[in-house]
C-alpha cells in the first residue's frame, strides 16, 4: 500500500498544467515503487536511540516581533497574504522521538526525488511536496531561483553585521529605528519566514538575497516558499 495525498497550494488551486504534470510524475514514481524492490537505509540493528529538536518557537516570534513593532506595523505584517496559515498558530506540537523513528525507517527510494519513502510496517509511506504543501499551506509551485542584487535592507539597517543571522537580527531589530512603516514590515515579515517555516540555528547566516526580495512584496509573497522549505 502506497499512502498519497491530493495538491493544493495557498492561494486557490495550482494552474491545472502544473497539477497535471506533478501528479503525472507522482503516478509514474508510485508505479516503479510497486514494481521494484527497497531497502532501509538504517537497518534494524544500527537504529540509535534519539530526540530530534526543532527550532520553531511560534509564541516567541510572536511576543517578540509585537515588541519590536508598533502595533501598526505588527498589524501590517499580519495582513501579508503568504503568513495567513501561521496566524491561528499559538504553538507546535512537537513529538520527537516519533519524527526520530520514522526518519529511522527511510528507503532507498528517497533518491528517486521530490519524495522521501518510508517503511512503516508492511507498507511504503510517502511524503512529498504534495503533502507538505497541504500542511503548511504555502506556494508550492513554482521556481526558487531568482536574480541575486544588492539588498537596500542590508546596506541600511545590518551594514556592521558580516553576514545576517538570527541572533544579530533580532538585537538589530530591537534597537533599530526604522525609515518608515515599510521597512518595518517588511523585515518583520522575512523574521517569521526564517522563524517558522525555515527555521535554524540562531547562528545559521540568512542569504543576502532575501533581504532583497522582501523590498518587492507582491513577489516575496507569490514566491514558492513551499518548494524551498
């Protein structure tokens, strides 16, 4: 048994060329996992006992952004069409140990593509881009790559900084004083993205380019932030 999942993005449903095509290369992948044979990449015998952690901490980067923000700006950055599926969020639940065993039980078959196949007793579960967007709820079509410029952000409120992280953004955050109300939101908004969907380490750098495409809003939110998480 193959468990699959239905495709949906966002912002109403994917363009029917682009659903065609992904549901097309999920049928034909679904087919040679039937037909072929798999292997556990970690074996019964080599499975170690873990917890993974997760740096998501939605109740923080809510606090610390409606400190950070006048509430004018904190209401602006809400509004942003591509955070709408984090907004009810008030915390995660988190279960790591579960993730930690699952991860343990992942097939060779993950190197097909945009998939990973695991064995969960006598079946074959997938998890793809498909489930993934019906989760999280972002854009997920469309490409990741995009032109890399000078980011006016960067130049303006992180020019001492070599190299963005969390850490030194939000001491930056906390004490800049902004240019305007766009400036502010914009960088709240690209705070979240890298807080919730893309979080890390807090000493993890943040591409440059990022920043640059936060100054274009209609693109930052039409961007596949899906595909790249």
């Amino acid at each position: 048994m193959v468990f699959d999942a239905g495709l949906k993005r966002k912002q109403g449903e994917v363009d029917v060329k682009d659903s065609k095509k992904l549901i097309s290369s999920v049928e034909a992948k679904i087919l040679k996992v039937e037909e072929g044979q798999y292997v556990r990449l970690v074996p019964d015998s080599e499975i170690i006992k873990a917890k993974i952690n997760t740096f998501v901490n939605i109740t923080e980067t809510w606090n610390k952004l409606s400190q950070w923000l006048s509430p004018q700006q904190y209401e602006a950055v809400k509004d942003q069409p591509c955070i709408q599926q984090f907004m009810h969020l008030e915390t995660l639940g988190w279960a790591g140990q579960v993730f930690h065993n699952i991860v343990m039980r992942l097939t060779n078959l993950s190197a097909m593509g945009d998939a990973l196949w695991f064995e969960l007793g006598e079946d074959l579960g997938r998890f793809s881009i498909n489930e993934f967007c019906l989760i999280i709820g972002l854009n997920c079509v469309g490409s990741t790559h995009f032109p890399v410029v000078e980011s006016r952000l960067i130049s303006r409120y992180f020019l001492m900084v070599k190299g963005v992280s969390r850490k030194n953004w939000e001491l930056q955050m906390s004490n800049a004083k902004f240019d305007n109300n766009d400036d502010a939101v914009k960088l709240g908004l690209l705070y979240i993205i890298f807080c919730i969907p893309l979080s890390n380490a807090n000493s993890v750098k943040i591409d440059p380019k990022f920043f640059a495409l936060v100054d274009n809003l209609d693109a930052f939110n039409d961007f596949p932030w899906d595909v790249l998480s």
